[in-house]
C-alpha cells in the first residue's frame, strides 16, 4: 500500500499546489470514501498553467530508497481509486514513475527512466472507478506524448525510487477536481476489491 489516507498526510511526502481559485489539495471524507474513511481531494481553477498541484510519494516514507517490489514488470500492477464528480470534464491525473536506475540513492531527472500512466476525462467515469495498469504496460512520456526512456530503458520495479501524481487542466477550461484514494502495487494481477 502506497497509502489509504487513513493516517493523514506523511511528513515524507511533497505536496504542491498553485495559487489559485478553490484549491483543494487535502485529506477529506465529505462523500463516502472507495476504501477506509478517507480520500485525498484534488481540485482548483489555475488560468496560467495545466498544473493546478501535485503529490509525491518517495520510497522513504515507506522506510526504503526504493519501492519493496518484484523484479518482474511483468507481474507487477499499480492500481489507484479516483473520483470524478459530476459535471467535471477537463480532468487530467498524471501518474509519474521514477526509477533510481544506477542505485545511487536518488532519481536523476533525464538521466534514468520515468514511466507514466496519463488518464484524462474520455479515459474516467462519474464516481468512483478502478484504474489498475501493469507496469511493464507504461510509456515514457513528454509533454504527454510517447517519448524514449531517459535511462537504460528496463522496466525495474524494484528500482522505483518515487510515484508522484500531477492533477492538471486545460488553464483556458475552468475549474477542476479529482478524488483519489487507495494506491496500491499488487504482484501477479490487478486489485480485486
């Protein structure tokens, strides 16, 4: 479990928000929650940038450099609950996977590999869903295009080092809000709540 929200937000995360219009960026538990009794709440209006926050979740709050996962990316699923309310359909939720290819300690950007999962409103339904994706199924992406690895090019989930989750729109397309909950890597197929 990479976290539930049950514990409130880890000193060891980074959390980011512009300065904006009705930003949420925080833990909730104002609708029922996909598991537990908590959701963290992602939403705002950013009219000079498609970043409206992010989260970040390194290796060391779970207590390692790196994620405790197997070698085989094959056999290795990342799996998230998200919320789209109502009436929201400018969402883009960018799921970022960064890899410590040379085992130094720490990710060096454009150097080592950073696999994405993008999910935008035609990819997500009203309410809660499951989106589980095999890591050995996710591209390199720039600017939301396929692009070439940065590093050795090997998916190496044992070597994830961060997974940070960038909540973005379209600066020009108005408010915006996802719930997530629930992130989770299962080893041998997707979750099954």
């Amino acid at each position: 479990v990479i976290t539930d929200f049950e514990s409130g937000i880890d000193n060891d995360w980074n959390i980011f928000a512009q300065s904006g219009g009705n930003m949420s960026f925080f833990i909730d538990s104002t609708i029922v929650p996909a598991q537990g009794n908590a959701y963290y709440d992602m939403g705002g209006e950013v009219t000079f940038d498609f970043l409206i926050g992010l989260i970040e979740f390194p290796g060391s709050a779970l207590g390692s450099d790196t994620y405790d996962l197997s070698n085989d990316a094959t056999q290795v699923y990342f799996n998230v609950m998200l919320y789209i309310p109502e009436g929201i359909v400018n969402e883009i939720v960018l799921f970022q996977f960064r890899e410590d290819d040379n085992g130094d300690g720490v990710f060096s950007e454009g150097s080592e590999d950073m696999f994405a999962l993008e999910l935008s409103a035609s990819d997500l339904d009203v309410g809660w869903q499951l989106v589980s994706v095999r890591y050995a199924d996710m591209p390199t992406l720039q600017n939301g295009q396929p692009a070439a690895p940065f590093g050795n090019g090997l998916y190496e989930p044992d070597k994830l080092q961060r997974v940070s989750c960038l909540f973005l729109a379209n600066p020009a397309s108005g408010y915006s809000q996802t719930l997530m909950d629930y992130l989770i890597f299962t080893e041998g197929g997707p979750l099954v709540p």
